[in-house]
C-alpha cells in the first residue's frame, strides 16, 4: 500500500504458521518387533494369543541380549522400538498430539482474527522523511524507501533505525541539487497512472530478497544494495569487560546496466523463488534478472550484464507485478488488462481485462494469483483464480484453468472457456472501494487482503467451501 506517513505500524495478528512434526506408526512398530522372532512369528498384540505376557517379555529379553553379544554387525539398531523406551514412546506420541492440537487452536484463532479484522496497532519505527515503500524478507530487518529517495535499514522489533544511504533516488520529477538527471519522457503519464494526482516523491518500487536490495525512482531504471555486517567490540559492565555485536549496514552497488540505455521506470519489482527477479517498465516490457549468478566476490553479476536474462513485450504500460512461486506464474497489471505469465521464460499465458467495457476509464491497478484448497474431497484438486482490482475501485475474480498436476491451460487458460456453468463465470466482488485498488495479498488460506487510496484495507473470503 501506498504509505504516506513517517511511521510503520505494525498490525499484529497473534497465530504461528503450523510446523511438521513426526508422527510415528504404532502398528509398524509391531512388526518390527515380532517379525523377527520365529516363534512368534504369527503374533499381533492386537490379536488373541495362547502366550502369556511374561512368555512373551522373557523371550523377548533373551533374543535382545542373543542380539548384543553375538552379532556385532547390527550396530544400527533402533532402540526406541526395547521394551526400556517403549512407555517414554507413548509419552513422547502424547507430548506431540497435545502440542499439534495447540498449533490448530492457534491456527483457527489466527485466522479468525484475520475474518474479523481483530489486530493491534503499534509504532515500530519513526523516520525523519516520508515513508513511501516498505520491502520486508525476514522480519524484523525492513528496508524503507523515502520521499526524498533515501533507503533506511530498519530493525522493527526494537524499533531501530541502522544505516541510511542517502539520495539512491530522486526525490521529484526535477533535478536534486546538483545532480543532473535525465527524467524519462513518460515520467509525468507514469507518475498520473500510479498515484493520479498525489505524488509523494522518492521511491517507486522496493523488493528485498535476502541481503539484496532492489530500488527504483522516477530518475529511471534500477539500484542494488546489499546488507553486510561488520562485527564491533563495546565494553560491557562495570569492570571493563567487552563483547562483540554485529552492525548491520547498506552497501550500494550501483545501477543495473541493463536499463541505463532504456532510461525506463520501472514500477514494480519483484523477487521469485527459481533465481530471477522481475521488473516492470512503463514502457510495457517485462524484464528479468537472474540474481544467482554470482562472480568471485560474491556479488550478483546482473548489475553488470547488458541486456536482461528475459525481456517480453506486454503491449502496455505495467503499473504492478505480483507472483505465485506455487503455481509456477506471475501476474502484470498493465493498463490494458492484466497478463499471466510463466516464471520459467516469461511466455505469456493469458490476458483478460475486466473493465474493457466501462463508460468511466478505468484500469486494473493490481491483481494477485489465489489458491482455494478448501474442497473437503481430497482427491480434487485445488481452485486456482486470479483477483484484481481497478483504479475506480473495483475489484474482480476470474477462476484459472489448472489441471491435477497444477499446470495452467496454455490454450484455454481460464475454466469459463470450457464450460458454460454459470457459477465459475467471473464475478466482481462487492462493495467497491472509493479510490483504486493498490495492493491485493493473501495472509492466509482462504483470504485476501486489498488495499486502496480511500485509506482502507479489507479482508475477503474467497474460499469456496468456507
């Protein structure tokens, strides 16, 4: 979301995502027990048996004791299956059941606190600029971008502010002191279709992955950063003891040659999971970067290649991006509609736009790829559909083709394509909101969450078995 305000707040909803945790088979367990022993070769402890349970623990300890002194080469044995461990198995099953149904309590709060909106607010960090872009990987690191085009590592926990570079972007469409900037001519329609008629200044896009940090301003193209550590010896109590702490800073690394001749700005960056890092131009040409690649030093070498690793034409000017490592997909808001994409080479998968039809002009502003796995019926796979809003405020969900094995149709990509069903035609979700549609994301299965100009965040259920 757009943030116009020196502070980030913090909306906390209490939940922790469920861990695995190991679950152990009691019934293999007595195979592994009986199955070696030829004398109780058809016994089940579940099973009558003539044997009484001293028979059957007396034999037990002798074949255990055979095993220790006369094979040595059975130095791998499970001993949590010995009859010494088997009660603190049980103890342990239960530990383990009780604390899984602890993590689904948590679990149904926390999503019922999302339904109903239920979080606290908290300052957790107060700059002396406009916070125009927040970019977070693992909290509580943050990286802000300001109104003045300043990037500031942040610590949110402790409410910490670590290092500013200073002047990475150009604070306006105008040259920042003594600097000489070329502004790309398409600046001013840019900056109307983004923001309408309040531009903040500073930063447009932000996306942190790891210790990298991508910015971009109005000045055109892209700047990396990067988080490094430098450990620092403070004393420590009243005897003059010392301890070391490690400081975290930013590290500038430059712009990336690759957009210099384009002089393009660059709305949107984001960050998948297969090593590529995609950018949206205005200019209507997607590009990505492969920030794997490393040279010697260990600095990515996508700064210094010439050209992109993919570059596609969309057509039209792309106002946001947003990807779904799951499905494999991303998803570009341009002003013509919005366009699914493969993250594998960037080919284009599908295009829709809603809001062809509309008297008022009104493009899609963002759109974000959504995941329904709530049918009971485990052999059906899950719903997959697209969701985007307006810059009038509308918002609209459309459900993708998706086979068994989770791969889109490549020639009929959404499901009204195929059918005539009435209930999977796309719908638009009411109420609108009063002013466009910025950011659209999903916390939690289930939901989504869409963020306006109207200085309102709403939280949906699109679950269809909800």
């Amino acid at each position: 979301v757009l943030l116009e305000s020196t502070t980030i707040h913090a909306f906390v909803v209490i939940g922790n995502a469920p861990s695995s945790r190991r679950t152990v088979d009691s019934t293999k367990r007595y195979g592994v027990l009986f199955d070696d022993f030829e004398e109780f070769e058809h016994a089940h402890p579940q099973q009558e048996s003539s044997l009484t349970s001293e028979d059957l623990y007396a034999s037990l300890r002798a074949r255990q004791a055979d095993f220790k002194t006369s094979s040595s080469s059975f130095v791998n044995i499970d001993r949590k299956y010995t009859s010494s461990n088997r009660n603190d198995d049980y103890d342990e099953d239960e530990e383990e059941d009780e604390e899984e149904r602890r993590l689904q309590d948590e679990e149904a709060s926390y999503l019922e606190n999302w339904r109903d909106s239920a979080c606290s607010s908290t300052v957790r960090l107060t700059l002396d600029d406009w916070i125009r872009r927040i970019a977070i990987d693992t909290y509580p690191l943050a990286v802000c971008g300001t109104a003045s085009g300043h990037l500031y590592l942040a610590e949110l926990e402790e409410g910490e502010e670590l290092d500013c570079v200073m002047n990475v972007h150009a604070s306006g469409d105008v040259d920042d002191g003594d600097r000489v900037l070329e502004f790309p001519a398409h600046l001013p329609d840019a900056l109307t279709d983004l923001y309408g008629k309040f531009d903040g200044g500073g930063v447009i896009a932000l996306a942190m992955k790891d210790d990298w940090i991508i910015s971009s301003g109005r000045e055109g193209g892209a700047h990396l950063c990067r988080i490094v550590g430098e450990e620092h010896q403070f004393y420590k109590g009243s005897r003059g003891g010392t301890s070391k702490k490690t400081k975290l800073s930013l590290q500038r690394l430059g712009k990336f040659r690759g957009l210099v001749a384009d002089n393009v700005v660059i709305t949107s960056i984001v960050f998948d999971t297969m090593g590529t890092v995609w950018m949206a131009g205005y200019d209507g040409i997607l590009r990505g970067f492969d920030y794997e690649e490393r040279d010697s030093e260990d600095n990515p070498l996508m700064t210094r290649q010439s050209k992109p690793l993919f570059r596609v034409d969309l057509g039209s000017p792309i106002v946001n991006l947003s990807v779904n490592d799951e499905l494999g997909c991303g998803v570009a808001s341009t002003v013509s509609g919005l366009v699914i994409f493969s993250l594998e080479d960037g080919e284009i998968l599908a295009k829709w736009n809603p809001l062809v039809n509309k008297v008022r002009r009104e493009f899609v502003r963002s759109a974000i790829l959504l995941k329904d796995d709530s049918n009971p019926d485990e052999e059906e796979p899950p719903t997959w559909s697209v969701v985007c809003g307006g810059t009038r405020g509308s918002l609209f969900q459309r459900i993708l083709n998706v086979d068994s094995t989770g791969v889109l149709s490549p020639t009929r990509p959404f499901l009204d394509q195929e059918s005539r069903d009435k209930t999977i035609f796309p719908v638009k979700i009411r109420p609108n909101h009063m002013g466009p549609v910025v950011a659209l994301a999903c916390p939690a299965p289930g939901l989504f969450v869409s963020g306006a100009l109207d200085g309102s965040m709403r939280v949906w259920e699109y679950a269809a078995y909800s």
